[in-house]
C-alpha cells in the first residue's frame, strides 16, 4: 500500500499561541482537513532546530500555510499599522518553506494568513485592517459570511467544480489585499463580490500546484462542500 502524501503544516510557536483566542490555539482543524483528504500532516514551529527543519522541507511532499499572526508588514516595507500583530519567527520559518517548496515543486496551499504569505513572498503587499471581516470567535456558533466571486475559466474554478460562480464562505481575517497588490507570478481565481478584495489566488504558471484562499475551507461547519474537493486536489498533487 503507498505512503499518505506528507503535509508538512507551519504553525505558530508558544509564545504565539498563548496570546490566541481558543479557537486558534491549535492546528487539529488543519491536520483533520488533511487526513479527511488522505494525507498524513506534519507539523512544524518555529522552534525546531536547523537540522530538522531541512529533514522536514526533504521530506514534505506538500506544504500548507494556515492562519494565524499576521505577516510582518516589514517585508513588504510598510510599518505596523495599530492592530498588527506580527509573529517574525514563523514568517522565516514559512519564507523557508516556501523557498524550499519551489525549489523541488512541492504543491503548496495558504489558508488565510497563509494565502497572504504566499502574496508576500512573491513581493506582492497587503491592507493591514479592514474593517468589518472578522467573526466572533469560538465557542461562538457563528460566522459573518460573504458571497465569494470565482474567476470563470481559473483552475480554483474547475477544481472546486461548481456551476456557480458564486459562493458564500466564512469570514475570520483582519487583512488582505487587492487585485492590485498582487506578487509576481500569481494571478486572482476569485474575489468578493465587488471585486474589490482577492478572495483567492493561485500560480499564473500551470504547471505550479500553488493555491491561496482568504476564507477557512478547514471549518467545514462554515464552508461550502466543494471546498472539500479543493483539499483532494491539493493531496492528489503533493501525492503525484
């Protein structure tokens, strides 16, 4: 029987998550999305040493960014706006996953923070408040959505497989970006509704497996079902 295709997931350090609310403190929704997917996820912090960072970056046959602190806005030259909250040692634990995942090909998924780090280290920016995105945060049952707009004919449009190209999806974020802050060889699958906001990206180069989307599709209690084909398509990737 072959090997589940290894995930490798960065998360927050210690100091980071005594300073999250409870429902950010751990990756379990992550590792679940990644084993419902038939995948074997891999986690890392910024407090491993080098020796195992570089046996993890070999070993990954897939990478995933998720949420959490927000990227650092000195990396894309900005100075921290007042509700920043950077965590610097993740950002160069995952500018080290990302230099290493396209160095050998390795498939690649950013989930909210996670897709603004991809736009960050391919020298794109990002709003650092908007106001209005965020969701009351756990054990609330609730989650403030908004219709999310598909690029008709983008690969994130085939592979979530749906007739519509509009699709309402959870809203937990405090940042983002427009069209117009996008990073280099990437281009825009969907975007809210008055195409102000990039909602998703994903590589301009077909032949690179690189996804970004801003909402949480590892909450399936918020998420519409297609987002599930997208965490297939991304195992079957790292897989092949």
């Amino acid at each position: 029987m072959p090997r589940q295709p290894r995930i490798l997931i960065t998360v927050h350090g210690p100091a980071q998550a005594a300073l999250e609310e409870p429902a950010w403190r751990t990756f379990d929704t992550y590792a679940d999305a990644v084993r419902r997917a038939g995948g074997e996820p891999v986690l890392i912090d910024p407090m491993v040493g080098a020796e195992e960072r570089v046996t993890a970056f070999a070993e990954m046959d897939g990478l995933l960014l998720p949420g959490g602190a927000d990227v650092d806005p000195g990396r894309y030259g900005e100075a921290p706006a007042e509700r920043t909250q950077a965590e610097p040692p993740r950002d160069a634990l995952e500018a080290a996953a990302w230099s290493a995942a396209a160095d050998r090909g390795v498939p690649v998924l950013g989930v909210c923070r996670g897709m603004q780090a991809i736009n960050v280290f391919s020298g794109g920016s990002l709003i650092q408040h908007l106001q209005g995105h965020e969701s009351p945060m756990w054990p609330s049952p609730d989650s403030h959505p908004h219709p999310l707009r598909l690029v008709v004919g983008s690969r994130l449009a085939a592979i979530l497989g749906t007739q519509h190209d509009a699709l309402e999806v959870n809203s937990f974020h405090h940042q983002g970006l427009r069209p117009d802050q996008l990073g280099a060889g990437l281009t825009v699958s969907a975007t809210t509704a008055d195409g102000e906001l990039v909602e998703a990206l994903e590589a301009s180069d077909p032949e690179r497996w690189v996804f970004g989307v801003q909402n949480h599709p590892e909450r399936p209690e918020f998420t519409p079902p297609a987002f599930a084909r997208l965490w297939r398509a991304f195992v079957e990737a790292a897989g092949g």
